[in-house]
C-alpha cells in the first residue's frame, strides 16, 4: 500500500510509530468485471440473473459505514463514497491478467451468486453492465452449467487495462468484504502476453510477474 492510501485512523497510527497490518483474509470478495452489451446478451441468455441495486441506499450506507470507522467516504473518488481502501493506490493496476487469481479465488471460497447489474449511474458508459461474482464460504452455485462454463471462459481470455482492488473494513455484520473491479476490456480482444498477473493468498493481495515468453 502506498503512502497516501490510509484512512485518517490508521494513518494517525502510523505517524505515531505504530504498527498498521493489512486488513485479514476477507470473508466475502465482490469480483466485478464490466462487461459488453454482447455479453449480457449471452450471459443472459443462460440464465444469469440481472438485478437493479439501490444506489442510493447503497451509497448513504458507505457514507455511514466509512464515518464509523474514522473515514472519509470521498477520500478517493470525489463522486461515489468508499468506505475502505484502495490496495494498489488510488490508479490501481493497468494491463492485468485474473486467470490465475480466479483459480486462487476458487481454491479459498465458493462462488455463491452471479448476477449482472447496471453500471454506477455516475458512470461515463451506460452502456456496459457489471458481472458480479460473490466468493464466499457458503454454499456454491451449481457449476456444471452453461452459464459457469462460460463466465470461466470470459475470465480466462484476454486482459484488463484497470483493476482496483479495495480492502473494506468489518460491516455492521462483521464480515470483512474486498472488492475487485475490473474494467475496459474490448469485446473480441484475443488472449496476449502481459507482465502482470492479480494475485490473492492468505497473505492478501499482490501482483505476480508473468513471463512474455510465448510457449
């Protein structure tokens, strides 16, 4: 994390000499990926669910969840309120690959819904819509179906030129829920060499460097 990212609580820490630890493994993590009107046309036609969220509601309750915690909900963006931290900085990572972190995912948690939504009604792009996965410990969705199948095969193929990935802190449940954002992938990209993989452990969140030497 870079020198900047810390919320005002644990940035006074830090100033005061102690110790700031990274956020524990979370319970829940939201992978978002925005995604092309031809791919809510397919993905739809399969069977996954879209769900219109209250933004309004959504957006007073990171307000609120962010001034629990000592926070300033529009630290980082100045139009949509954050309640927890950006891990790679407030730019994130630029051409990234998540094949190899959804396997990881896979081999912690359960994805345990799908759905797609609207984008961010501040969003530039009306146009492309948000695939939700849900990975968690509960129970998981049914993965010998179509709409499985081709939800790993839109991640495994091509890169993604922005991902942030945000650490939030323990909601009014307790769960601690990270959030991964990917977005501007152009529809058709053929897979290709990047030097950079998302990668997720027990240890939290990281960048892997990838060979670009073609097999």
């Amino acid at each position: 994390m870079e020198d900047g990212d810390y919320c005002p609580l644990h940035q006074h820490m830090l100033d005061e000499g102690e110790i700031v630890r990274n956020s524990s493994q979370p319970d829940v993590v939201l992978f978002k990926c925005k995604i092309h009107p031809g791919w809510v046309r397919r993905l739809e036609e399969l069977g996954v669910p879209f769900t219109v969220p209250d933004f309004a509601a959504k957006e007073a309750a990171h307000v609120e969840h962010a001034k629990q915690h000592g926070r300033d909900a529009y630290a980082i963006r100045k139009d949509v309120a954050d309640s927890g931290t950006p891990v790679f900085g407030k730019n994130g990572l630029m051409d990234v690959a998540t094949f190899g972190t959804f396997r990881q995912l896979l081999g912690t948690y359960n994805i345990v819904s799908v759905h797609i939504q609207p984008s961010h009604p501040k969003a530039k792009n009306q146009a492309m819509k948000v695939l939700v996965l849900r990975f968690s410990w509960g129970e998981e969705v049914d993965s010998n179906t179509s709409a499985y199948q081709e939800i790993l095969r839109f991640v495994a193929v091509g890169n993604w030129e922005h991902c942030h990935v945000w650490e939030n802190p323990p909601n009014f449940h307790g769960e601690i829920i990270h959030t991964v954002n990917m977005a501007h992938r152009p529809e058709g990209q053929k897979p290709r060499l990047t030097r950079q993989e998302l990668h997720f452990s027990e240890d939290g969140w990281s960048t892997k460097e990838l060979s670009l030497q073609a097999n």
